[in-house]
C-alpha cells in the first residue's frame, strides 16, 4: 500500500449517484452550477473501455464538474489498477468500484452486484487500485445478493474489503436479485433495510459509510446524516435537481442563491460551446427537463425542449424560447 494515500479534500454528506445515460458530463455540468459542493458521480466505465476505447470520449470532463468521481466496472485487479492510474491522470478526485449493478450485461462479465459474492476479489482489486493511485478507491455495493441477504453477509463484506484498505463504501440499501429482475426492477422491488446500513455505521465507526435508495427529501436526509456519513441521491437528483440546490443550500450550508433561470443563463456559454464542438443541443437540454418542476410553465419547458431540441440545426434560441415559456407560466 502506498503511504501517501491522499485523505479526500471534499465532502461525502451530499452526493449524486453513477446513473449509466443519466450522469453524463452536460448533466454533471449542470448539477454542479445548482450545487456547487457535491460530490459528483460518472456513469459507469468498464476496464476494457478505457483500455482500449476512445479515453476523451470516455473520461473527458470539464474541470467545473469537481470533486468528481470516477466510478469504475471490472473484475481484474491489474486493470483496476491501471485504470484507476489513469483515472487519477485524467483529475479524478476519487476512484469507486461497482459492486451493486445488476444488470445481464455486467453479470456476463462477473463484476458489478455479483461481486459482493466475492469478497476476497474485491478486496484484491481495492488493494491494487491503492497501490497505483493515491486518490481515494471506495466501492458501492448492496446490501447482498439474491438469498446472500443477511445483515451477517453484508458484514462480512465490509469487513473483508476494509481490510484492504478501503475506508468509504456507498451502501444501496436494497439487495440485488441477480436472476428474473430487470435493473430498473431491481431498483424498485427488493425492501429497502436502511437499518443494515446503520448498523454498519455503528459497528465499524472508523469508516465513511454513505447511504443510498429511495431518499426523495431534505428531512429524509437529515434523518439519514443522523445514522451515516452522507447521502447519495440518485433518481430524485436527477428527475427534480432543483432539490439539490436546497441541499446545498440547508445540508451542506454554503448557499448558493441562485434562481433556476440563474441556472439556465449560466449554462449557456457551456451550451454554446459544445454546439461548437458538434455536440446536439438534445444532448443537453435532455437533462435540464425537470429544472422547473412544480413551478408554473414546467410543462411548455419540457415541451419545447423535448420538442424544438432535437430538430436539425437547434440552438440557444431554443432555451430561450423554452425560458419566455416559463416566464409567461
Ligand atoms: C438510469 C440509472 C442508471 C444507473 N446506473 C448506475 C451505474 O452506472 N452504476 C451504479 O453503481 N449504479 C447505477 N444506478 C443505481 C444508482 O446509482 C442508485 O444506486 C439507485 O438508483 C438507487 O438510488 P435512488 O433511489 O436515489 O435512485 C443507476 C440508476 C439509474 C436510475
């Protein structure tokens, strides 16, 4: 293990989860303008993409976007390791492995929620990824797996994965059903149990657990902050992120007072940019949907934007248009 293993500079209380299509650099562009101090998430990026795939396209990001994570997918303690190297050349601020997605694709590949099986396979990859990076390595699991549900299975995973080193784990208070589940049912039907959660919280105090699953509001939060060491947002952040300024804003309590149509004018010189670059204006405005929800003239937002986005040539003066909308209610 290297010795100088960076401590992390940033805060865990408020995060936004790794959602595959969702947590795209445009929508972590965005999500940082409303909240300037939480810590940001990548899609998912498997070792074989990075190894032999398109890096820019791959792990390119705006220097805005930090304290960003970069979530890694993968099995192979070696190419963990490598690319968690790179991850760190690339500005990373931290490195997460997946241990909790489910999915067909991923389970062929034997990573992901199948590893919590394995134990001793991820606490060799976490040790490799630490000796070739010194920015944090964490690792975001379930609570298990298919019948490997006890509060025990779980222990013994945090337990074996520590000792090698890992001292942050997100923890997705819902087991994975590996067989018969789409990942969209396995993200709805197994019971949340936050109690696993806080129980490993309280036994093994020295680590950062942060937790996960269905949390929807600020008091919900708070609630959570009571038991663990932060909180990872994921569909909510997404769906209605004006609700992360106010997390920013009452949880992490560095305000930042700003309107959402504050946010819309500052995205667009970034807007602008990536036109530039070739970038499709739907590429953007897809995760700027719910900016408005619950105030009057949402519904014009969305439509405009879903409409007017994605036809040929479509520029600013579409968020423009889609903004008059809002202003007239
Ligand atoms: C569209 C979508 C994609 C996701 N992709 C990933 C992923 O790449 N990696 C991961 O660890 N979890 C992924 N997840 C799971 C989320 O990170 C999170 O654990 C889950 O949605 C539960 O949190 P929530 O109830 O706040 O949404 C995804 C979730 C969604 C909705």
């Amino acid at each position: 293990m290297r010795e100088n293993n960076l401590a992390s500079s940033f805060s865990r209380l408020v995060s936004v989860a790794p959602m595959m299509d969702w947590t795209d650099r445009h929508c972590r562009f965005f999500h940082r303008l409303i909240a300037p101090d939480v810590l940001l998430y990548t899609e998912m990026v498997t070792t074989p993409a990075i190894m032999h795939g398109d890096r820019e396209k791959l792990l390119g990001f705006d220097a805005a976007e930090k304290p960003l994570a970069l979530q890694l997918g993968g099995n192979d303690a070696d190419a963990l390791a490598r690319c968690a190297e790179i991850g760190e050349q690339w500005g990373y601020d931290e490195i997460n492995l997946n241990c909790g997605c489910p999915s067909d694709r991923v389970q062929e590949g034997a990573f992901g929620a199948c590893l919590m099986a394995e134990p001793q396979t991820v606490a060799a990859s976490v040790a490799a990824m630490r000796r070739a990076a010194r920015i944090p390595v964490t690792v975001k699991s379930r609570i298990g797996i298919d019948d490997q549900d006890s509060y025990e299975f779980l222990k013994h995973f945090i337990e074996t994965v520590a000792a090698a080193g890992c001292d942050t784990f997100i923890i997705h208070a819902r087991k994975a059903i590996l067989k018969g589940l789409s990942p969209k049912e396995n993200r709805t039907v197994p019971p949340l149990i936050y109690d696993h959660v806080y129980r490993i919280k309280q036994e093994f105090p020295q680590l950062q657990i942060v937790i996960n699953g269905g949390i929807k509001t600020t008091a919900e939060v708070r609630e959570h902050l009571r038991h663990t060491d932060g909180v990872m947002i994921g569909r909510e952040a997404y769906q209605n992120p004006w609700w992360l300024n106010e997390l920013q804003n009452e949880i992490l309590q560095k305000p930042n007072v700003k309107t959402p149509q504050d946010i819309v004018h500052e995205m667009l010189p970034y807007i602008e940019q990536q036109l530039t670059r070739g970038t499709r204006l739907s590429a953007i405005t897809r995760h700027i949907l719910g900016l408005f929800q619950g105030i009057p003239g949402a519904r014009k937002w969305r439509r405009i934007l879903t409409e007017d986005a994605v036809k040929p040539g479509a520029d600013a003066d579409v968020i423009f248009h889609a903004l008059h909308a809002v202003a007239s209610g």
